[in-house]
C-alpha cells in the first residue's frame, strides 16, 4: 500500500499538471497581447513564441531585417520604407533592394510590446464600456441577493401551506433552455418599451434566479432552528430574525451567490446583444465583439482588450476563492 505522503505528492503532480492545462489559454492571451504582430501567429513550420518578442530596431528606430532570397540571402539589413505594391526597400550598408514580405524576417528580440494596449484602448470606447458593465453588474448582484435571499428563507425556515410544492415548480423552472423563452421574453419586453434599455438585463434580477434560490435555501437549511426560536422567544419579528441571524451566518452562501452572479453579468454577451441597440449602451463583451468584427487582423489590440477584460475576473476570484469554496462546500450540509 502506497504511503500516504507519496498519494499526495501524485496527486499534488497531477493536479498542477491539469492546471497548467486550462491555465495556457489564458496565457497565451496574455503573452500575445504583448507580442508584435509578425510574431503572434508563427509562419509555417515555426513553434508558437511563448515569451513576447517584438521587433528589432536600429539607433533610427528602423525594422532590422534578414534576407531568405537573392544575393543577400542571410545578410542583416534595414527596412528603408513599405511601398503600396507591398514591396519593401531594404538597406544593405548603402545597398538598397526591394524584396516582397516572404523574402524577408523581421529580426525578433525578447521585450513588450505595450503599443498594443495603447491602440486597443484608442478603438473602444473602453471608458463608456467599462461603467455600462459595471452599472448592470452592480445592479444585477443587488436584485439577485435580495431576491433570492428573502425567497430562499420563505422556503428553507417559514412554514406555510404549499411551500414544498412551490420550491419543485421554482426548481422546474431550471429546466427550460434559455433558447425557449427567449422569443416569448423579447416580445414582453418590447411591448413594454424595454429594448433598447438597461431595462431587460437588470429587473430580472429583483425577481430571484433559481438556481441561486436553491443554493441559499440549502444553506439556510444548515443553521439550526433553535436560533430562531430563541429570537422569536425575545419578540424578534421573522424579519427581525432575518436580517440579524441569517444574514449574518450565511455570508459565505451570500458572497458566492454575488460572485456568480457578478462573474455571469460581466461575461453576458447574448442578452445586451439583444437588448441594447445604442453603441453608447454596450457593455465590454458586445464592444469586444464590434472590435472583432471591425479589426479581424488586429490580433495584437485583439489581445490586449481580451486581457483588460478577464483579468479583473481572475483577480476577483483569486481574492474570494475561499470565501467562494466555503460556500459551495458547506451548502446542502444539514446542521
């Protein structure tokens, strides 16, 4: 029987294994947000640069090249200037040639390549992006923990007729792709006046998700009834208990419930596709998709927004990682 320390070592190896995994994407979105644009995507038959390079310059700020073809083939020279039939003049110790993009490299040197955000930042409206985001999400994580909290405790610690048979059809609700109710839900929406406003995205949100409800009932479930006996004993209302004993107890259960619903806002991008008509009202995801679509070729800018926008994600997390698996893990534990 294998010792326990050697298990953990394994298991430890696998792991980290795994997570380097699922962390290369993210990387090599970072790594290539600050990467030159001839050296994101590798030519043919070249391995993919892990670590950014950027393109070599001279004391003239020139690109430093290195000829594959013709009489100068292997010999360093300078990019004079680009001309519009696509060829390039090139400068060999006084000797000028042209030669087309495939007839020469751009020599590469380890470094950043911060121009990229630069440029990013100047084809979005990232300001205007940022604060429609932030407005939704802020909204959207008030309405569902409010919502859902005082839901979940009607169902988890007050008893009245019918309760168990609300919480199945509440639960039944979990069921109905979004793809279904979509149509019938644009139609409300628009015979209200809603589309075209933050409307659609955020009031929802004050009439409880049910997943959320099930996670916050299962929680309340978990805090013993003599407490609120005990309140109730002193004359405390259920509101009362509430908001003095539950509250308080649940906030693991509570932060979860605001960072999944926080984390699901921020990366929306079907619903504010279809709601929002005005480019003043997009949030990051739909003005990173307009910038796709506008700038297919400017993967360097590309990377550089997608960055700016999943970092804060990952930040939040690695800050309330425990806080977000005490909740998880103590939910459905009957005390």
């Amino acid at each position: 029987m294998a010792s326990k320390p050697k298990v953990r070592y394994v298991a430890h190896f696998w792991l980290i294994a795994a997570s380097i995994l699922f962390f290369a994407p993210f990387l090599w979105m970072v790594s290539s947000s600050l990467k030159s644009e001839a050296t994101i995507i590798p030519k043919t038959g070249q391995p993919p640069q892990w670590i950014p390079h950027v393109d070599k310059l001279d004391a003239q700020g020139r690109r430093c090249v290195i000829m594959n073809t013709g009489p100068f083939k292997g010999k360093s020279g300078v990019e004079l200037e680009a001309q519009e039939e696509s060829q390039h003049v090139i400068d060999f110790n006084g000797q000028t040639v042209k030669a087309w993009p495939e007839d020469f490299d751009v020599e590469q040197v380890i470094g950043f390549e911060w121009e990229n955000y630069k440029t990013a930042f100047g084809m979005i409206d990232f300001t205007n992006n940022l604060r429609n985001t932030l407005f939704i999400c802020v909204l959207c994580v008030i309405g569902t923990v409010f919502s859902c909290s005082t839901v979940a405790y009607s169902f988890a610690r007050i008893p009245w007729k019918g309760r168990n048979v609300c919480f199945i059809l509440v639960l039944a609700t979990m069921m109905l792709p979004y793809q279904v109710t979509l149509i019938p839900l644009f139609a409300v929406y628009r015979s209200l006046g809603w589309v075209g406003t933050f409307k659609p995205l955020i009031v929802p949100a004050f009439f409880g998700v049910p997943f959320y409800i099930f996670l916050l009932r299962q929680f309340f479930m978990t805090i013993p009834q003599d407490m609120s006996a005990a309140a109730r004993i002193d004359g405390c209302n259920e509101f009362g208990i509430f908001a003095r004993i539950i509250l308080p107890l649940s906030k693991p259960a509570m932060a979860t419930t605001a960072l999944f619903t926080f984390l699901f806002e921020w990366g929306d991008f079907l619903n504010p596709l279809i709601y929002l008509q005005d480019d003043r009202q997009y949030t990051l995801a739909v003005a990173l998709q307009q910038f796709q679509s506008s700038h297919e070729s400017a993967w360097g800018p590309l990377m550089a927004m997608s960055t700016v926008i999943t970092i804060p994600i990952v930040v939040i997390f690695f800050l309330t990682q425990r806080t977000f698996i005490q909740g998880i893990t103590m939910t459905g534990l009957k005390g």
